[in-house]
C-alpha cells in the first residue's frame, strides 16, 4: 500500500507541476488569462483530489491480487485515461509557448484545448457530487461520533457515488459529444416583436436581425459561417446588429474570412460593437501599441466591409423630411467587474443623446442595463451577447434556465422593466462555443427583432 501510495503521489506532484506550468505559460501568452487564477485554482485542487479520491480510495484492480499483469496494465490504463486531458492541455501550452498565438494553429489549438474541457467539466461535475459526502463525513469525525447510523449512510453513498463515477463519466462524455456533432453548429432562430408606441415604427415596421459571438478561431471550416450568413440574408432584415466577439485572438482571423463576411447585407446597415475577445487581451504582444494596432486594424476591416463600429459612440438616424429620428448607440465592452477589461464609457457615449430620444443600443455585455436604469438613461431596446447561455441548460419557448444564471443576471432571451428608462434588454446566446466545442439545450441564435 505504502509503495502505491508513493506511486500516486509521484503522478499527482508530477501533474499539479504540470497544471502549474501550463497556467504560468497561458499567464504570459493570453493575458486576460490572469484575471481567472480563482478558476485555475478550483481546477488545480478538483483534479488532484479526484485523483486521490476516485483512484486511490476505490482501488479499483484490488480483486486481481493473483493476477499481478492484469493488475499493472489496469492501473497503467486508468492513469493513462485519467490524466490524458492535462497531458493534451500541456502540449497545447509547449505549442502556445514556444510560437504564441500569432504563430499557431489557432483553430486546432482550441480544439485541443476544447476537448480537453469537456472531460475537466465532467471531472468537476464528479468533484460537486463527492466533495459533500467528504465534508459531511469530516465534520461527523471531528464531533467523534462515527458511529451514528448518520455516518454510516454517508460513507454509503460515498462508496455507491464513487462506483457509479465510470458510469457518470461515460454518460456526461457522451452527452458533450452529441453537443459538439449535433448541436453546436445547429443554428435556430428566435423572433420577438415590441410594441414601441412611436409613430417612426408603427408607419415603418423595422427588422432587426441580432447576430452575436462568432469567435472566428472556433470554426473548424467556413461552410457554417456560410450557413449563418445565409440565414441572415434570407430575413432580409433593415438593420443586423453585431453583438461583439468577432474573434478569438487576433484580427487576423478575420482574413480568410473577409470576402465571406462581406456577403452579410442589411438593407438599411450593419452596426456593431466590440466584445471583450476583440481587444487582443487573449494574445501575448510585445508591447501595448502592438495590441492596440491590432484592434485598431479590427475595426478597420469592419469599416471596409460597409459595418458601422460603435465605439463609445451613437449615431442619429433621420427617417423624413420633417426631421423625425431615432438613435443607434453603441458601448464598448462594459464590466464593472475584475473578470474582464472595462472599455465602456456610458457618459460618452449618451454625450449627443437626449433624454426624449429613442435610443436602441448595442452592448456586448448585458451587465450594461442595470447601470443605465441607476442612471436613468434612455434605451427602448439594449441588445447583447457575451454569455453563450454557458452553452448548457435549456431554452424553450415559454421556460429556461443555464447555470449562467449564476453568474449573470441576464444571461439569455427578453428581460423587460416597463417603469424604467431602460425598457428592454435582448441578449444573444451567440453563435460561436468557446471553452469546450459543444452544446447541451442551448442551441447557437439568430434572432430576429420586429420593432412596430
């Protein structure tokens, strides 16, 4: 036992070295990476307590005692299984390392890495389900009474927990698997209708179509960015507004895509923004100006395309002779928090708007809404993205939920506050899946907003 156990703790140095490592090397390469330490770490400590957990406490080939081979080759199996997620994430950063996101294969870099995800979601899913038998069976130790029929009935279903793991995993892998072949790139189309009570919009019933969150690095070909400019053209919408999160890295994902993305017509204009992806803060520079040349040079292929980029900035729309108008804004990304960058500037951009006007605005994040209604600014319509519906949950027509919920208060769909200034917030569940390659109940959007 004791030689196994020296065995075990040997992988699990050697790996939380590795996991270090990899952390340290994304700290450099992918800046916006510093601002997730909290999230490194609960993965650090969920993978090597599982390791201990589920390996060493089960001991899964202790019935082969006799059959030494069978035996080794078990445990080789199982730690070979075990730890090939952070042994593909560790390549992936070697790679990251010595080349940095300029020079790699940026879309099979993240597939890599995508893969490598969905196994760690189901490991800490695993990890929520066993950590509270531990804490409940810690507790009853230290008031020193194992021996109440409470304890018993925990370590229980500890043990019934931990040998249905297997079985957690292969259903959890299977069902991240169906997400990534038969979801992820099923776009469905969502449509609302909002009664504006102005004159403009009741005369000139306006379509909106909402797109948000392409992440162009995430796209394994062109054929389903085809399909989403397809989609979209069919609508024949008067106006598309972007959400932000044209890319993952770089501007330069924007090049074999520039002449495909110059098909997206609006009869009336393309407007958009950027998200917190945009401003190069996932890609290692040399310096500053580098960084803010390459949003600079974002900004300047949309601009080519015909799109209007709204940077902290709005744009009066005169619709008659008689002067009639209405505004589309547009804010950087907006977060208050210390999760992401903040390059919004709500005074800025409201600096030509006044309180009476109609204001649609486009934000990458939704956490703009609540700040707009402290302040009591005007905004019929704020439209968003960002969220990705954490790309797990369910989203029918009358009920949803997503562990997004947790983490944002408007994470998907229409929220609306008729007593304030700032009446309706859309926001997008986006196009593109980041983090890991697929999706569960929370299909890619396309949506279509009718204004009357």
């Amino acid at each position: 036992m004791k030689k196994r156990f020296k065995r075990e703790l040997i992988y699990g140095i050697v790996f939380t070295l590795l996991l270090l490592g990899l952390f340290l090397i994304l700290r450099v390469q992918i800046p916006a990476v510093q601002k997730r330490i909290f999230v490194f770490a609960i993965w650090f400590f969920a993978e090597i307590y599982l390791w201990f957990t589920i390996v060493r406490a089960f001991q899964l080939f202790k019935n082969y005692k006799e059959k030494r081979k069978i035996r080794i080759i078990g445990e080789c199996l199982l730690t070979a299984f075990y730890w090939l997620p952070a042994l593909m994430v560790g390549l992936a950063a070697l790679s990251l390392a010595k080349n940095s996101v300029h020079g790699i294969n940026t879309t099979l870099y993240l597939t890599i890495m995508g893969s490598s995800v969905i196994q760690y979601l189901i490991k800490f899913v695993l990890f929520c389900l066993i950590i509270p038998f531990d804490l409940i069976s810690w507790i009853i130790k230290k008031l020193k009474k194992e021996k109440v029929k409470f304890y018993a009935k925990v370590r229980k279903w500890r043990a019934i927990m931990l040998k249905s793991a297997f079985y957690l995993y292969l259903i959890g892998f299977i069902l991240m698997g169906y997400g990534m072949i038969f979801v992820a790139e099923e776009f469905v189309t969502r449509e609302i209708k909002l009664e504006t009570n102005n004159p403009i919009f009741k005369e000139n019933p306006t379509k909106i179509v909402l797109i948000s969150d392409i992440h162009l690095a995430t796209w394994r070909s062109e054929k389903p960015v085809k399909e989403i400019i397809s989609k979209v053209n069919q609508l024949d919408p008067d106006y598309i507004f972007f959400g932000g999160d044209l890319v993952q890295f770089t501007s330069k994902e924007m090049d074999p895509y520039l002449s495909l993305l110059k098909t997206l017509k609006a009869k009336k204009g393309i407007y958009s923004v950027l998200g917190n992806h945009d401003y190069a803060t996932y890609a290692h520079f040399d310096n500053e100006n580098d960084q803010n040349n390459d949003v600079l040079r974002l900004v300047n292929l949309q601009e080519q395309m015909g799109w209007h980029v709204l940077r902290n900035e709005s744009e009066r729309i005169v619709v008659d002779s008689l002067g009639r108008s209405f505004v589309i804004a547009g804010i950087e990304f907006y977060s208050p928090t210390k999760m992401f960058i903040n390059k919004g500037n709500i005074e800025q951009t409201y600096q030509n708007i006044k309180k009476e006007d109609f204001v649609l605005l486009l934000s990458h994040s939704p956490e703009i809404w609540d700040s707009l209604k402290v302040k009591n600014l005007p905004a019929f319509l704020t439209v968003s993205g960002h969220t990705h519906g954490m790309q797990i949950g369910y989203y029918g027509t009358k009920h949803k939920w997503s562990p997004g919920s947790l983490l944002y208060k408007y994470w998907g769909g229409l929220y609306q506050d008729a007593r304030a200034s700032a009446k309706n917030i859309y926001v997008n569940v986006g196009l593109a899946s980041i983090g890991f390659p697929s999706r569960i109940g929370m299909h890619p959007e396309i949506t279509i907003i009718h204004l009357q």
